[in-house]
C-alpha cells in the first residue's frame, strides 16, 4: 500500500540559514539518481534549500534560481572518502547536480518535448523547484519537499518519501538532522 511505501518528516525552519543546513544534511546523504520535488510560493526558500543540497554534494559554484532556462546543470565535485570505507573504494568524483526551476513552464508536457525526463532516470541528482507545475510527470519514487511560509523568518518544510530508497534516505536524514530540528 502507498503508506508502507511511504514516510514523511515536518521540520520547522526558523531561518534561511538553518533551510540551508538542512539542505546540506541531504545534500550529503546523495549518491546519485536522485529526484528531489520542491514545492512552495514564492520567497519560501526552494532556491536556498536548492543551494544547502548542493554543498552538501561539494559543489562550491553559485547557484541560484535557473529561472530563465528551466535547468542549470552542475558537474559532480571530488568527493572525501567516508570512515569505514576500504581505501579502493573512493568515489572520486560526486554525482552531477541538475537544478530545474519550472515557474515559467506554461505546459507540463513542455518537459517532455525538451526531453528532460532522461535526466530524471539518469545518474545525476535532480532538483526540481516548482515541481507541482509537472505532478503526473514524475517517477513514481522520489522525495518530495512541500515549503510554506509560517513567517517572516520561519518555514514549514514537509519531507514526503515515496519509495524504499527514499524511505531508508529520509530515515537517514532525520538521523543526521536530529540535533538540528531541535525541540
């Protein structure tokens, strides 16, 4: 059933700092392949979610809102071994980081025709802002961010995790963001 193959987390953010930290905790938890759907109005802070994933992924390069093209794509960066792992093992390089932003697509199908959904099955991690724009679209697992503003400085974020991989991903996070979200 869809609830056994699902789980959510609600974390309240009370800063942009603090949604870029949490964007780090994922960030750093991401092998590749990937599909991260970000929802929200406007100024809820998808694009410092977005630039969080990326520096937990190690790419330094400034990322902001690809508004005007749809997709910014960012090579995947060297990546430190982890603790425990056999020295052989190193995964040198980071997968690549592809940022969507579908605020000016007028037409979900346009994502098919420009022939994005490859990227959506491919080895890089995708984050898409605006992904309500394209519901019906998406692969069936993914993790899905829902932004709302609770005020000025504080926001809502809802993980939903569809799928075993993004389940165990999201279990993870929450592990590794525990001390973060606080009381």
């Amino acid at each position: 059933s869809q609830e056994e193959n699902g789980g959510t987390l609600d974390i309240i953010s009370h800063s942009a700092m603090q949604t870029q930290r949490l964007g780090v905790r994922l960030g750093e938890l991401l092998q590749g392949g990937e599909l991260i759907l970000v929802e929200g109005q406007l100024g809820t802070g998808k694009t410092i979610l977005a630039q969080g994933i990326a520096q937990g992924m190690g790419i330094t390069e400034n990322i902001n809102s690809p508004t005007f093209t749809l997709l910014k794509e960012y090579p995947g960066q060297p990546r430190a071994t982890h603790p425990g792992e056999q020295p052989g093992s190193m995964q040198l390089v980071g997968p690549a980081l592809y940022h969507f932003d579908l605020y000016r697509l007028d037409n979900s199908e346009e994502i098919l025709e420009l022939g994005f959904e490859d990227y959506f099955y491919g080895v890089g991690v995708c984050v898409v802002e605006w992904a309500d724009k394209a519901d019906g679209l998406w692969p069936s697992e993914h993790l899905r961010i829902r932004m709302k503003m609770l005020s000025e400085t504080k926001r809502g974020l809802l993980f939903i995790a569809t799928g075993a991989y993004y389940c165990e991903l999201l279990r993870q996070f929450q592990k590794n963001t525990y001390a973060t979200i606080g009381a």
